[in-house]
C-alpha cells in the first residue's frame, strides 16, 4: 500500500463497534477513508474509548489517562475551545472500539446552541462532548479577541436548534 492510500470503510461498517482484546477486527489508531451513502467523504481513525464510553455524535479528545495514541474520551467542559481528536460515528461502549471521524463531512455531530450553515465551531466549554459557535462564530470578524482562547474544529452544513447536525470538520485531527 502507498504512503497516501487507505482503505475505505464501507457505509454500512461506520457504526460498526468490537472488543478490541476478543476481536482484533481493525488495527487500533490506523486511519482510514469512508464514503456515506450520499457520496460525501471522510477520514476515520480506529479509537479506542476510555471506561465512560460515548454517544454517536460526540466530540472526542485524546485520553492522557493512558500513552495509547488511539485512545480518546468524550470532551469535558473544561476541554472548552481546544482542539479535538474527532466526533464518534457510532456509540461505543467503554474500551470497546469503533470509528472516530477525524476529517471531512460528519453527518451527526451534537451541538450546543443555535447554530447558521457556515458557522465555525469549537468544542463547547459548557456542554460536555459538544461542539457550539459561541466564540467561533467570530472567527472571522474582529470581535473574538484572544485568538488563541479557542481553535475552530468545524464548519456546519446545516442550521439547527440544537442537537445532532451536519458538519465539516476543519483540518484532520490525530
């Protein structure tokens, strides 16, 4: 295989989760290409979750509670405008593992407040493994003041209340 190829995981495979020590379906931390159904594009990564487990949509962060470099855990309020290792694209119980999507469109990702097609988003330091608009919806103005208080994860793709919507995700995040 090339430096730059990966295999794809199939659309029906992406919410696929396994006991990585009884199945060693997928090498753990490997990266890989998925097409959904509607022809939109994305890179995962294999992840191993923490003891908490996590919802489909939820925003991931790196684990430092372990040196496993594919082990995440759902971000915490604290974790609030910093960068992120992916959303989970499945649920996935507690050190099971599963997919993370870590570049390209995200069709459900959670969010934490009203949010326009088009705006920036950054992981939400009052609602744990969300994302929100709050300070990233100024990204490009000059109102956000210190930019180094957040880092833009995100685009949406869509307008919502709240909850689950569509997103791009800015970047690839290992």
């Amino acid at each position: 295989m090339g430096l730059l190829s990966f295999p794809v995981v199939g659309a029906g495979s992406i919410t696929d989760t396994w006991d990585p020590t009884t199945n060693p379906r997928e090498e753990l931390g490997s990266v890989r290409f998925h097409r959904d159904a509607n022809g939109e594009w994305s890179l995962v990564q294999v992840v191993q979750l923490d003891n908490n487990g996590c919802s489909q949509g939820e925003s991931l962060v790196q684990n430092f509670a372990t040196l496993k470099g594919y082990s995440v855990k759902t971000s915490a309020t604290a974790d609030g405008g910093a960068g992120f290792r992916g959303v989970a694209a499945a649920t996935i119980a507690s050190q099971k593992a599963g997919y993370a999507i870590i570049g390209g469109y995200v069709e459900k990702a959670y969010v934490s407040q009203t949010t326009a097609s088009g705006e920036y988003l950054t992981l939400s330091g009052s609602t744990a493994a969300q994302l929100t608009n709050n300070a990233a919806s100024a990204y490009n103005t000059a109102t956000q003041g210190n930019a180094s208080m957040f880092v833009p994860v995100a685009r949406a793709r869509a307008a919502v209340t709240t909850g689950l919507m569509s997103i791009q995700i800015q970047g690839i995040w290992l």
